[in-house]
C-alpha cells in the first residue's frame, strides 16, 4: 500500500502535467489566432476572396499571413487542423478530474456537512452535470438568441452563476471551483468538436467538390472561437484556484467564481479591442481592479465551520477507518505536535498567517482521519511537511508513526 499510495500520486502528477502542457498549447494558439484575426487589414493585391492580410516578424523571419473570409478559390495542398490541442485538454483534464476526485472522492469530493451523498452520488453529478452547460448553451446559440450576442453572453454568465452555486451546496470548495472550470472547458471543447471542426470540413468538402462553400460555416465557427476567446482566462483561474483558499474555502467562494468571469470578459476586450484598433479602451482596467478588490473583500468571511462544531460531528465511514486503525492515537498526536499550529481554522504559528495552508485543518481526530492520505505523503513518504523554517519537533520517528498507521487503515 506504501507504494501503490506513492505510484498513485506520480500517476496524478503526469497526468497533471500532459493537462498543463496541452492548456499551454490550446490556449496559446485560441489567443494567437484571436488576435491575428483582429488585426487582418484590407490591402491591395490581395488574391480573389481574401478578407484581409497580416504581416509579423518572429525568430528571425518574416511571415505574410492572409485570410479568406469564406474559402480560397481552390483547396492547398498543405492544410493544418488545429483541434487536437483542445481534445488533448480536455481529455487530460476529464482523466485528472477522475484521479482525484473520484477515486479520491470521499476526501475531495464530497463534504458530509453539505450534503449527505455516497460517493457513487457525488460521481453522477460530477460527471453529469459537464454535460448540462453544453446542452443549454448549444440549444441557445442555436435559436434567435445568436441574433442578439450580447443577450447570449448574459444568459450563459447566469447559467455560470447558477452553477457555481450549485456546486458549492454539495461538493468541497476545492471540488466545487474545479467543476465550475471543467463545465466552462467542456463548453470549449464542444464547440471545438461539435461545431467548428464540423463547419471547417463542410467548407474543405465543398472546396474538394469544386463547389463554392457557404459563408455561414464560417461565422458560425468564428462566433463559437470567440466565445471561447472570452472564457479562457476564468477557466485558468478555476484550474489554479486549490492553491488558493482564499478563492475555494470561504463563505462566498461561489460569488468569487462568478466574479472571475466578468474579469476575463473585461481583459480579453481590452487586448481584443487593443489588436484591432492599436488601442485598448483603459476603463476595462479600472473596473478589472474594482472587481479582484470586491473578490477579496468576499474572501475576508468564516472559513471553516468552528472548533467545537467539527469536535461534534459524528465520523463518515471513511474518517472512522484511519480514527479506528493501530497507531492512530500517535500519529494524530505527531499531527497536533508538528502540523496545527499552521493547520488550525485560527493558525497561530505566525501573526501574517491569516489562513491555514490549502485550507486543510488538522485540528480533530475528523480533521487528521480525513486528510489521511495527505498527512502520509507530505509528512511521511516525503518531508515536504512541515518546512524546514518551522518550529518543529517532528523526527525521523515521528514519520515513521505516521506511516505505520496510514499502511496499517490500507492494508
């Protein structure tokens, strides 16, 4: 079990990693071609169809990009598809997702003092609810809403609002940002597999057919991209906000992660409007900064629940197998010794430490069973815990407490 818990976790690392490197690739080609479409400019000479031109130095060189609106007169030999970034991100992310917080749910996934659910429940609405946005989201962009954008978008952000609220009445705050960043990606993903890629291939069908494509494939690819364009960046913040307690373990977490997308909105319009015009409207900044000053106004609010309701609570099924097993007496003794003083819902081991680390308290018998597989591989398997400026009297024996007692509840 020792190492299964350790192959386990580089298991999750590399898949973490596949999902950073191809967000990476994604993302920098989603802004590339955004911008680079927005600064297309009419010019003489253009060949017959052509919308507008670009030219860009780079690594040396000189590159002389020119966009046809519709399609050029005939199919090019070379043709590069750009969609294997989007389906490599997705993919990653749903596998990572999977690792750790489905079979890692009872600890990440589900909070018992939300919502009363078996494991199995809380993976049905993990799973299913990707699916939700997409539908509604879909269903909208294809009735005359798409006439009216900006009605479109205000729809889609209270969809968003909506379940961010959701998610936090039944999942853990990590759990519950994270979801709120994988429905937003899954939206992504599925105008990239379901409408773009499809209306690219109608217009390189017709060009091989010798037939003339039709200008609405087109439009409704770019409109779709730029949707996408638009919910990048809060997706990115939803994937990093577990580091941040601040942002996934307070009272208003949900309000944040709405917050976050009209930050992005007001971003991505000043590049936007910066690459096709040469200047970008200021104003989006200054309401940028009111926004992340409301979000971490929100965040000053009761993290957990207090000392004396978690001592009352009765243990889950899971926290009841590490409080039950040989060894735990001492190891959650090491725990308290060594970890509370930063990990306590009022950490005192220093003045400026407002937050415990993560979010994670190890204060109760609950608190030490539940973060089990944690406090092994941080403070047992590894000494990344506690760091070495610490305060600390944790030995060499004291690691090894914790790890007969977390081998011991595996076995």
């Amino acid at each position: 079990m020792y190492d299964l818990a350790a192959i386990w976790d580089w298991v999750g690392f590399a898949v973490r990693w596949l999902h950073v490197i191809t967000a990476m690739a994604w993302i920098g080609a989603s802004f590339y071609f955004i911008a680079l479409d927005l600064m297309l400019k009419p010019a003489k000479g253009m060949p017959e169809g052509a919308y507008g031109e670009e030219w860009e130095v780079h690594g040396g060189g000189f590159y002389h990009t020119t966009k046809y609106l519709v399609a050029p007169a005939r199919m090019p030999e070379h043709l590069t598809w750009h969609k294997w970034q989007s389906y490599s991100t997705w993919l990653s992310g749903a596998a990572l997702l999977m690792i750790i917080y489905w079979v890692g749910g009872e600890i990440f996934l589900l909070d018992p003092t939300k919502a009363d659910l078996a494991l199995w429940q809380g993976i049905v609405i993990s799973g299913g609810s990707l699916t939700i946005g997409w539908l509604a989201y879909d269903f909208m962009c294809k009735s005359k809403l798409s006439e009216q954008p900006t009605l479109l978008m205000l729809l889609l952000f209270a969809i968003l609002v909506a379940m961010s609220w959701g998610y936090n009445q039944i999942f853990t705050g990590r759990a519950a940002l994270l979801h709120l960043g994988a429905f937003t990606a899954t939206i992504m993903t599925a105008n990239v597999f379901f409408q773009i890629m499809p209306n690219q291939r109608i217009v390189v069908e017709d060009l091989k057919a010798g037939r003339t494509p039709d200008a609405k494939y087109g439009k409704i690819a770019k409109v779709r991209s730029t949707h996408n364009n638009y919910l990048t960046l809060p997706v990115v913040f939803l994937m990093l906000s577990n580091h941040y307690p601040l942002a996934f373990a307070t009272e208003y977490s949900w309000i944040i992660a709405s917050l976050i997308f009209l930050t992005g909105v007001t971003i991505r319009h000043y590049f936007n409007t910066m690459h096709a015009t040469g200047k970008g409207p200021h104003w989006t900044w200054a309401v940028t900064v009111l926004l992340m000053v409301l979000i971490a106004w929100l965040s000053v609010a009761p993290m957990q629940d207090s000392l004396e309701e978690a001592e009352a609570r009765a243990l889950t099924p899971h926290e009841q197998k590490f409080a039950s097993a040989e060894g735990f007496e001492e190891a959650y003794s090491v725990v308290l010794g060594n970890c509370s003083m930063c990990h306590a819902r009022e950490p005192f081991f220093s003045d400026t430490m407002l937050w415990p680390p993560k979010g994670v308290v190890l204060e109760t018998e609950s608190d030490v069973a539940r973060n089990a597989r944690q406090i092994f591989l941080h403070a047992g398997a590894s000494h990344a815990m506690p760091p070495p400026n610490a305060v600390s009297t944790m030995t060499p024996e004291n690691r090894a407490a914790i790890v007969a007692w977390y081998r011991g509840a595996t076995r």
